[in-house]
C-alpha cells in the first residue's frame, strides 16, 4: 500500500517572478468596441483582472489559508492524488468526500469545511490532472477511473460507509463512484446534474420544466466552444493556457462571470487563486483531458441521490427525468446562487448536504 504524505502547499518565489514577469510582458489582443461579452471576455476586463493579479493579489495569503487544513498527498493507479482530509471532533460522523469540477479546485470548498466538519470528516481531493494532483501520465483517467481511486482513497483512510457530493465533473464522479462502491456509499449529494431529452416514455412535464429541458436541448445541440476543444483538442489549447497568464485567466475568469449569480459574492481574489492554481501547477491542458476521456451519456448511480438547482447555473434540472434515472430522495431549488455554489452560497449548501444525510438517517 503506497504511503500517505502530509503535504504543504509552497510555491518557489522563482514561479511568482516568473509569472510576474510574464503578466508585465503579455502581448495583449486588439478588441472591437460595442460588442461587450458577445465574443467572449472583453479586453478592458481581462486586462483588469491581470492587473489585479499582478499588482494586488496576494498568492502567499492564499497559500496560507490552504495550509490551515491538513493535506497529504498518495498514489493510487499510478498517479498522485492530493487531498484534504479535515476530521469531525465527533469520532463517529460520517466521512464525506467532496468532488470540485473545472474550472474550480479544492478551494470551491474551504467555505463549508467549517460549518460541515462539525458533523462530517471532510476528504476533498483534488481530481488527478488538476491542481496540487499534477498532470496525468497516462490514458484512461475518466470519470469512472477517478471513482475507482476515490475507493481506493477512502479505504485507505479506513473508512468503510461514507456519502459524497460534487458539482460539475464532481457530479459525474460522485454517481460514478456510487456505482463502483455501492455498499460503502450511503448517498451522492450534487448541485448539477444534466437530465437529457426523454425517451419514448416522456412523462408530463410542468411548463416550467419544459423551459428548462429546452435550454438543455439548446445547449446539447450547440455545444459550446470551452468544451468542444477539451473533448477534441485539450493538447492543442494546452500550449496557450500554458504557456501565458493571460490565456489562462481569459479562459478561466470568464466562466466564473457567465456561470455565476449576477449578485454572487465570489472574490477577485477566490478567482485569481483559483488560476493561480492552474497556472503554478501546470495542469491547464491535462485537466481539459477529462472531457476527452470521459464518455458521454448518462452516469448510472445505483444509492439514493440529492438534487440542488441553482437559478444561475449552467442548466437546471428537471426532476421527472431525473427520477427516471435515479432514485431522489431530496430535491431543492435554491432562490440564489450558480454554478459555484461552495464560493456562491456555502451556507445554503453546506445546510442542505447535513439536510440529505440526516434524511437517509445518517448521522
């Protein structure tokens, strides 16, 4: 059984400098006037946000807010795994693993680790290909491979009975990793979950629920071009998201605009370590393979199943289709928040995950 090492996040000063340097000499491109957000990220915006990066944020304050929580590193299947591992002070709470997505990290969740572990032991990995993980090294790392470690992770912790939760790629990794431990996972808790075009046995759907399958037909069949390029090209994207800051926060920080509340409260400084992130670690292009690895369809989740919406989010989903698939036990529709709900509303999310597992009586 390979070792757990506790793990220190330390940047070497010599990266600071380089990406330093790097945002003093960004070769910027022209914009058009008049066209806003229509074309993607406007110039004056992004060059805000570097300014930020490079004059005013702090990457040390950061790094020592991650430094608070005990993290530790392993290798499972051949890869390192690094995660978070915060204990309840209640020796008998129930472990719960928390699965970020892209473009986020472990920090999606330091807002809830608080109010969680007083009733959970927190484990929050970072996906193998993101973050403090490190790149890949090999094909294969789906979302179904990803489960398969998170099982081998909680075992080696010692934990037998455990729930999970996640978002975005989160979402798919917790199902799938209902399905590869289904006698160890008591529940999956997530805050998006794709619910396709129905089959021949369509049920009734409410005009509200007809809206929202519509936006997610509109948005199956014009896929957009973030994740088209990570399904096809993500070695192609990689040399430019990893090669310039700007590239990077560019393709980051728009997505924290278009798929967050308009009144959401995350900070420029949640972003910019977010990216900071991407960037120190160099993962920008093997964490865009998992849209190549990963296939498409429906993720079979065999253990019961909680729903959040958010009105911002990417999609919403639609709880008749839903249930066609899974077996939901609790469904809730937030009056705020989107697609980073641990950055967005931890308070409202943090409350409904301890919501669903007292629901299935765990306690």
């Amino acid at each position: 059984m390979s070792a757990i090492t506790p793990f220190r996040v330390e940047i070497p000063q010599a990266d600071l400098d380089d990406l330093h340097d790097r945002l003093d000499r960004v070769r910027w491109p022209d914009d058009l006037p008049g066209v806003g957000w229509d074309l993607g990220i406007p110039l004056e915006r992004t060059r805000e946000l570097a300014t930020y990066w490079r004059e005013k944020f702090d990457w040390r304050a950061q790094e020592a807010a991650l430094n608070r929580y005990p993290q530790y590193t392993t290798e499972i299947d051949g890869q390192n795994v690094h995660f978070l591992h915060v204990r309840s002070a209640n020796p008998g709470a129930l472990p719960l693993v928390l699965t970020h997505g892209w473009p986020g990290s472990v920090l999606e969740f330091l807002d809830v680790i608080g109010p969680l572990s007083a009733d959970f032991h927190l484990v929050i990995p970072s996906i193998p290909g993101f973050g403090f993980s490190g790149p890949t090294h090999s094909k294969g790392w789906d979302i179904h491979r990803v489960a398969r470690a998170w099982a081998a992770l909680m075992k080696r912790l010692g934990y037998q009975r455990y729930g999970a939760h996640g978002g975005d790629w989160g979402s798919g990794i917790s199902r799938a990793l209902g399905a590869v431990a289904p006698a160890h996972v008591v529940g999956v808790h997530l805050t998006y979950l794709v619910t396709p075009p129905p089959g021949a046995d369509e049920p009734s759907l409410s005009p509200g629920d007809q809206a929202r399958l519509a936006k997610i037909k509109q948005l199956q069949a014009r896929q957009p071009a973030y994740q088209a390029l990570h399904a096809t090209r993500p070695q192609t994207i990689s040399y430019a998201l990893t090669d310039s800051p700007a590239g990077l926060l560019a393709w980051i920080a728009e997505k924290f605009t278009e798929w967050a509340d308009p009144r959401s409260t995350i900070t420029l400084d949640q972003i910019m370590a977010d990216v900071s992130i991407y960037w120190f670690t160099a993962t920008a292009g093997s964490s865009a393979r998992l849209a190549n690895e990963s296939p498409r369809g429906r993720v079979p989740c065999p253990v019961p199943v909680g729903v959040v919406v958010l009105p911002y989010d990417i999609l919403q989903s639609v709880r008749p289709l839903a249930e066609q698939d899974y077996d939901i036990v609790h469904w809730t529709e937030f009056d705020r928040g989107g697609h980073f709900s641990g950055l967005e509303v931890p308070d409202l999310l943090a409350a409904d995950i301890r919501d669903f597992f007292h629901k299935l009586q765990v306690p």
